[in-house]
C-alpha cells in the first residue's frame, strides 16, 4: 500500500512539474591517491623506467625495439588477425544497437493498408429476415506514437546503451593492445630459441672436439679406451637438447602464424636476431591516477559500471506510469476507387496513460536486481584496478632485476667460457684431467644459455610493461 502511495505521489508530481529522470546517477569513481605503484622492500626502479604523464606514451611501442622485421609482423597482425576483426564486428554491432535505442526512444510513425473480404452477421445485429452481406472493405492508415518519457525510463535506456558501446570500445583497444604485446612476445621468444640452437651448434661442435681431442689421447697411449666415454655421454646429452629446441622453435612459428591470421603452410615467420631486438633507453610510465583513466580493460570495467548503473533507473521508471501522445488517420472504403475520399477518412488524437496495477512484485525485483548488478560491476571496476597496479608492480620489479642478471650471467658466461678453454689447454698439454675439462665445458654451456634466457627475459619484461600501462597501439591498424 506505501508503495502504490509513493507511485501514486510521485507520477503526480511528475505531471505537474514535467520530466524528471528517476535512478542514481553515474558518478565516475575517484583515481586514486596512490603516487607509485611499488610496494615498501621491493627492489628500487630501474633507471630506464620513469613516472611521467599519458603525453609521454610511446606510439606504435613495438617500434621502440629497432627493429624493422618487428613493426612488419606487428603491422601484418593487426591488419590479418581474426580476433580483431571480431572486435571490431562487435564494436559495429553495438553502436548500431545504441542507435537502435536512441531510435526507439523518439517519436514513432507506421504507415499500414489492408484489403479484407467481409461477411456481415446482420444476425447479430437483432435483424431478422435481412440477409447477411459480403463486402470488400479497403484501408490504408497512419499511427503516431510519442511516448513523454515523465520518468527518464528511455533516457536511462539512451544512456545504457551509450555505456555499452563504451565498453565495447575499450575491450576492442584492449584486444588490439593485447595482440601486439602477444606478436612481440612470441617475436622475443622465437629470437631467444634461435639464439639457443645457434649456441647449442656451438657446444655441440666442441663436444665433438673434446672427444676427437681424448680420442687422440687414447691412441698416443696416455688415457685409457674408457676415458673417452665421459665425453661422449655429455655430447648424447646436448644432441638430445636439439629436438627439444627444434619443438618449442615449431610451436612459436605456428604461434606466430595464428597471430597474424595466417595457416603454417602459407606463412613464413621472419627471422629476428635476438641482438637485432635492441632493448629501448626508457619507458614511461603512467601515474596510476592517469593509468586508470587509459588502460583499456579498466575503462570497460568503468563503462560496465556505467551501464548497470543507468540499469537502475530503466527498472525503477518501469514501475512508473507512462504516458504518451498518440495519433492515427485511417481512409476506409468499400470500393478502392473511394478510398482516399473525404468521406473515407477517419481520426482519432489524444494522450494515453498505462500504469502497473499488480505484478506480484516483479518489477520491484528487477529494480533490486538492477541495484544488485550495479554492486557487482562496481566490485568488478576495483578488482581490475587492483589487478593491474599489481601487474605493473610485479613488471616494474622484474624490471629492476633483469639488468643486474644480464650483467652477472654475461660475466658468469665469460669466466666459464674461459676456465673451459684453460681446462681444455691444460688437458692438451698433461696438466689436467678430464674430468676437469668436462665439469669446465658444462659450466660454461649452461652459463651461454642462460645469459641468452637474460637477454630474452630483459625484452619480454619490457613488451609486458608497455602493455601493462596501456602504451599507445595506434597507426598501423589504422
């Protein structure tokens, strides 16, 4: 009984005062206060990276590696993936809805015509004793319709649907940035594996030196037939490294294929020297007051907040009387020739009022459950923040650790590569053992991997963070 008071007490109001728009209305959530992203005891920031303001955000950020067979794949990706253009049908698909919407909430005109053929029951009528006639009757009409929207219910529906395509735009930019930071990626990764096999040729070719070198040893008398056996067990070792590296080389070039649209068979993935991919100067990084107004997933996020937000006021102007302006001409004839005759004609014009009555509590359910979506999308907006500062927390540490272990494998590498050429000179001359030059060549082959696993993580690290802090995409697609 309150509530029909209340609705009864607020329509009232509403046609005396004119439109009023019934709901919360959005309010943008605050950017945070946060000034950094890292936490107290992280590691300090590297030197290459600094906090700056959107204005600094590298475009088309791939371009900062120097490398022109790069910006070709990138180019290739954004122009052949499938993904994206799925992205993009979306993004059509919903502006189109929105102006379907905004189409709906205006003035509406329907123009019909029928012919019919009649029997009249004069029966019915109360006549008796008059036969029952069979007529053509022919129409041809007009029917306006203009809904006064007293309670804002179309406008907040305008205002939805302008939040969804919003948020379809943001995920179709997060797509895009997405796939580039894939396509460089797999780009750093494929380099990485090449450089790999071309090292492991490497140490395979002086393991084969190593076992011809004891294999002369053996034969001038001064090591046993068994001592050659140790070498050969480590050269088995890393020949059975080869087809590991060959897999996961495939696997990337397909990788790779998928990215730009294209199948294996009729692509070729270039081939990027890990060296050619020059690690850049400096990147800037957005303040995370300024990142929550860039980064593509949390704008949709705030969009969707939008949306449910604008939700509730569709749901509460639904329990709302409605009114609206109609109108409608209709010319009726018997004879097609007397169809558009003055006498023919018919009018009708005046306002028209509907109002809910009994909906078992349906329609304050909707307004509950529009209420409840818009807490959800809310706690979606904060947990998406929250995900990508860590993100960047997380990308801006390892940042500040991957020189320090670029430098210290380099030196582990050199150190290791030169005690296996001492170990190897000292055996040649009786001043070793061979174990000692076997211990010294495995020290230093996984030190020369593991300086090019540095070199990588260095460059995969830096792609990630310019994708973490929503660095600028556009050009080539566009």
């Amino acid at each position: 009984m309150r509530d029909i008071k209340t609705l009864i007490a607020v329509s009232a109001i509403a046609l005396l005062t004119g439109c009023t728009t019934v709901g919360p209305d959005f309010q943008r959530p605050a950017a945070p206060e946060a000034i950094g992203y890292a936490m107290a005891g992280d590691p300090a920031a590297s030197p290459i990276v600094s906090l700056a303001s959107s204005s600094a955000t590298a475009r088309q950020w791939w371009t900062s590696f120097n490398s022109a067979d790069l910006n070709a794949l990138v180019d290739q990706a954004l122009k052949g993936n499938p993904t994206l253009q799925q992205a993009d049908a979306a993004l059509t698909r919903v502006r189109e809805l929105e102006r379907a919407q905004r189409g709906d909430s205006g003035p509406t005109a329907r123009l019909s015509g029928d012919a019919q053929r009649e029997r009249i029951n004069t029966a019915a009528f109360g006549i008796e004793g008059f036969p029952s006639p069979t007529i053509n009757v022919f129409s041809i009409g007009t029917t306006f319709k203009y809904d006064l929207d007293l309670f804002g219910g179309e406008r907040r529906k305008d205002e939805t649907a302008a939040a969804r395509t919003e948020a379809q735009r943001q995920r179709t930019d997060a797509a895009y940035l997405n796939l580039t930071g894939a396509v460089v990626s797999r780009a750093i990764e494929l380099a990485a594996l090449r450089s790999q096999l071309s090292a492991l040729d490497g140490i395979i070719k002086v393991d084969n030196e190593t076992v011809a070198m004891i294999k002369r040893g053996v034969q001038a008398g001064g090591e046993p037939a068994a001592a050659v056996n140790p070498a050969e067990a480590q050269l088995a070792e890393d020949q059975a490294r080869r087809p590991s590296i060959l897999r996961r080389i495939a696997t990337t070039r397909h990788a790779l294929a998928l990215l730009v649209g294209q199948t294996p068979a009729n692509w070729t993935a270039p081939e990027i020297d890990l060296a050619e991919l020059t690690p850049p100067g400096s990147i800037p990084v957005n303040l995370p007051s300024e990142l929550v107004r860039k980064r593509p997933d949390i704008l949709a996020a705030e969009a969707d907040l939008h949306a449910a937000t604008a939700t509730i006021g569709v749901a509460e102007a639904a329990r709302y009387p409605s009114v609206s302006l109609d109108a409608s001409f209709v010319l009726t004839a018997l004879h097609p020739e007397d169809l558009f005759q003055y006498d023919s004609s018919g009018w009708t014009a005046g306002p028209s009022i509907a109002a809910p009555l009994f909906n078992g509590g349906a329609l304050k359910a909707r307004q509950r459950a529009a209420e409840a979506g818009a807490k959800e999308a809310d706690a979606v907006y904060r947990q998406t923040v929250l995900s990508a500062f860590a993100q960047v927390a997380d990308l801006l540490s390892a940042l500040s650790t991957d020189r320090d272990l670029i430098a210290a494998q380099t030196r582990a590498r050199d150190v290791a590569a030169e005690n296996a050429r001492l170990a190897s000179l000292g055996y040649e001359n009786g001043a070793g053992s061979l174990i000692q030059v076997i211990d010294a060549q495995r020290q230093s082959q996984r030190a020369q991997l593991a300086s090019i696993e540095a070199e990588a993580l260095l460059r995969a690290d830096m792609a990630a963070l310019f994708v973490a802090t929503a660095s600028d995409w556009r050009g080539a697609a566009e």
